[in-house]
C-alpha cells in the first residue's frame, strides 16, 4: 500500500553508515530498532541490547509494538520522539469523525 515499507532508527555505525532515521547520542545503537508500516499500521520492533521505550515501556525485542498517533517513542535514555502519522490524523480531522480540524 501507499507508504508502506521499514525503516531503520540509530547511530551512524562505525564505517559512517546511517539508517533512515539518525539519531546523534552516545546511548543510541547503530541500529536501535526498526519501524514497519504494513497496512497502514506502524510497528517498531525493538532490539536486543537497546533500550526503547514507548508511552514510557520498555520494548522487548521478542514482540513489536504498535505506534499509534501521539505515542511517545524514547531511543536511549534521552532521544524523545512523537509519533505522528498522516493517515491517522486525516481519520482523526475528517467531518464526523468528532476530532478537531
């Protein structure tokens, strides 16, 4: 579908090589974690031996976690992320959908 595909999230890794989404701190692996989008659904999956953290739990490795609009995504001890996805919020702003415009 439209905008599907994954995404990498971390640090450069030691031969300057960078995922889709970088992130500068001393705490972030060079590749901390993946995003999904499949069917319009997002999902990170986490890895082993970096912390992440969404709406304030840690994320195992071993279960992705759906991202839904407005989760709070924390790479590391300081790296704060929103998530904000396009799809997600026309559906929330659209007429009769009783969300705000």
């Amino acid at each position: 579908g439209e905008g599907e595909g994954e995404g990498p999230a971390g640090n450069r890794d030691g031969g300057g090589a960078m995922g889709d989404v970088v992130l500068n701190a001393e705490d972030v692996g060079a590749k901390h974690c993946t995003i999904h989008n499949r069917g319009g659904v997002l999902r990170l999956y986490a890895r082993d031996g970096h912390r992440t953290f969404v709406n304030g739990e840690l994320a195992s490795a071993q279960l992705p976690v759906a991202l839904s609009n407005g989760a709070r995504v924390v790479f590391g001890e300081h790296c704060f992320f929103r998530v904000w996805h396009p799809a997600q919020v026309r559906l929330q702003c659209s007429p009769g959908s009783g969300g705000n415009r």
